[in-house]
C-alpha cells in the first residue's frame, strides 16, 4: 500500500471559542485548493515549503496575522497525509 501526501492551501483563521478563563480562541482553516499529491512526504514538505514562500510573498503581504483581532485570515500551505480535509476543526472545541 502506498502513502500519498498532498498539498493544499487553506484560508486559516482564529475564532473565538469561549469566555473560559478569560477567553479562549481555536485556528481554523478552510481548503482554497488542492494544489498537488506526493508519494514522499520529504518531496510534499519541501514543495509545501516553496509554495509558502511564494503565498508570504504575493498573498499574505500585509494581511494581518492570524493573532490579530482584526485578521481576515491567512493563507498556508499544508501537508497531509491522503486527502487533505475540507476544512478544520471538523467539530467546534469545546472547553475543558
């Protein structure tokens, strides 16, 4: 059997989870678009790592990071092993 690994980019965000504690905030994530499948994680890695450049450089120049109250979110590339998901978390946390 062999293990794909894909690249994908994803809309990544912080939502507000809670007032528990003095408030507590969970990363989100929504699929943009499934750029590529790999069978070596080493190759998906490096391949992620380039298209992370490339976004940093042309995408998320002056987007507010994801920390920020006023963040529409970002964008990343993501390794995952198979399929990557649509979207994460795939429930809302909850607080513990």
């Amino acid at each position: 059997m062999t293990m794909n690994y894909s690249v994908a980019v994803y809309l990544c965000d912080r939502e507000y989870g809670g007032p528990e504690e003095g408030g507590w905030w969970f990363d989100t994530g929504d699929i943009v678009k499934l750029i590529r499948t790999f069978k070596s994680e080493e190759k998906a890695i490096a391949f992620a790592d380039r298209m992370q450049r490339l976004i940093d450089r042309i995408i998320n120049k002056g987007r507010r990071p994801i920390s920020s109250v006023l963040s529409e979110g970002q964008y990343f590339a993501e390794v995952h092993d198979g399929l990557p998901p649509e979207h994460y978390p795939t429930t809302r946390p909850h607080y513990e």
